[in-house]
C-alpha cells in the first residue's frame, strides 16, 4: 500500500520537470525580440505612427503595434525601445518595453499580459499584469504577479500563486523556479525546478501538500519537505519529507521535529480505492 502511494509521487515530479520548459521558452521569446544580437531583421508596423523622442533616446511605435523578428512577434497598444548612443552616432538597444494587451508569440508558444520589460544591459525580462498566462501545444502556466527570466543566470520564476497544468496534471506554489546550464552540446537543458510555498501537486488520483518541493535533475532525486501530506482516496500519509530516487525508483517518507516524537503517520482504508472504483462504474 506504501509503495502504491508513494510511487505516484515520482510521476509527479517528473512532470513538474516538464513543466519548466514551456515556461522557460515563453520568458525567453521576450528576451530575444528585439535583440539587435539575434542577427534578423527587425520590423515593426502600426497603426498610429512611430515617435523618435532624440532629447530622451527613445522610439515609441503606437496603436496595434507588431513588431517581429524572425519568427518572434510581439503585439500590443504601445512598444517603447530605449537606447544608447556610442562613437559616429551608433544605436545600441537598452531596453524595450510593450504595454498594453501584450501578446509575445513564438514557433512554441504564446504568453499574454499586460506589460513586458526587456532590460538588456541588465539581461532580465519581466512579463506582468491581469491575465498572465503562457500557453503551449500541451501545457497552460499562470501567475498572479509576473513571469521573470534572467538571461546571465539562465533562470526563471513564475511569481504570484503560480501554477503549471498539463491535460488533469496541475503544480502549484507561491512561485516556481527553475535554473537553466548549458549542457556539452550547448544545449540549454534544466538543472533544477524549485516550488516554494503552499505547494500543492494534483493528479488524477492523488494530492500531494508541502512547503517546499525540488528537483534536481543532475542527480535525478526530487523532494517534497515541510508538512507533507499525500492522499490517495481516502489513504493519507504525513511526514515532514517525501524523497524520490529516480534511479532506484526507492521513495521514502521521514518525520520531523515537528512531528510528535519525529514519527511518521499513515491511515489507510484496505478496500478504499477498489470500493472508489465501483462507484466511478456507469450503471
């Protein structure tokens, strides 16, 4: 019976590993508009002209505004790029700004919002506002407050009740992280996936409670600590950790201080899920 509660626990962190990725990809198409490094083109139209502010550096592109380079597009009402002047008049782009019913869309994906920063002297770029959503083929990620990606340290944040759904599959935390290394292809690959505060894990047969949930993708091993609850049916187990290996496909569970007398604690209901099952049967 543990082991029937505990291992659905492992596909759980798998899929909060999957989830990262369209994140990541969704933060880093705003990172790479309007890139002058990317090496294409760069056009923008709209329907109520350019301003080229010369005193304060800046263009500001206004109404239906599209900007696309590449196969990367960003709408919105208002698109402000900021710059600098080097040696014989050169332009270097600083920052960029959209506002406005901000659409940023890429081959991957589509993110909505309300307002996105791209600061490149300082290689952040902050997605907010109501209705902040990422959307790929097959997963949807929210955020109450903002996504935020920063490019020198190849890491990302969901911040705001952030949540990631894939078909009945759901995480939730106050914020969800992940870091990004290049891997010896050169390929960026996830290092590590972090949900911190009120973490809640859903599936179609358990939910999983804690504090703090991380994957570590070097050493295959994820971990769910402080308070953790996990319920299958009417089955409950508690603890102040929940551990998976990976590689062993080993899962345990382990008290806490907090605990009474470290211990921990399981209530299982022989026939629960068999009985659950019958009644789930169409007449």
């Amino acid at each position: 019976m543990i082991r029937s509660v505990l291992i659905p626990f492992l596909r759980v962190c798998l899929l909060a590993a999957v989830f990262s990725v369209p994140i990541f990809r969704g933060a880093q198409v705003f990172a790479q508009a309007l890139n002058p490094e990317a090496g294409e083109k760069l056009e923008i139209t709209a329907d109520g002209g350019l301003e080229w502010h010369r005193n304060e550096k800046f263009f500001r592109a206004l109404k239906n505004v599209r900007a696309q380079q590449g196969t990367l597009i960003i709408r919105s009402a208002v698109l402000i790029a900021r710059y600098k002047e080097g040696q014989g008049g050169a332009m270097t782009i600083q920052e960029v700004e959209a506002a406005g019913d901000v659409v940023i869309e890429s081959s991957e994906s589509k993110a909505y919002g309300e307002r996105a920063v791209y600061n490149i002297d300082k290689g952040q770029a902050v997605m907010t506002g109501k209705g902040l959503k990422l959307i790929t083929k097959e997963h949807t990620v929210t955020a109450r407050e903002r996504f935020e990606y920063l490019t020198t340290q190849g890491k990302l944040k969901a911040i705001g009740r952030a949540a990631a759904t894939q078909g009945e599959n759901r995480i939730e935390a106050d914020e969800l992280s992940a870091v990004f290394a290049q891997d010896k292809a050169g390929k960026r690959v996830l290092k590590t996936l972090e949900a911190n505060g009120n973490v809640v894990i859903t599936t179609p047969t358990e939910v999983l409670r804690g504090e703090r949930g991380v994957y570590n993708a070097t050493t295959n091993v994820a971990e769910l600590s402080g308070n953790v609850r996990i319920k299958r049916g009417d089955n409950e187990l508690e603890g102040d950790t929940a551990k998976v290996d990976m590689n062993t496909n080993v899962s345990s569970i382990t008290g806490g201080a907090k605990g009474p007398d470290g211990r921990v604690r399981a209530v299982f209901y022989p026939g629960s899920e068999k009985k659950k099952n019958e009644e789930k049967k169409p007449e």
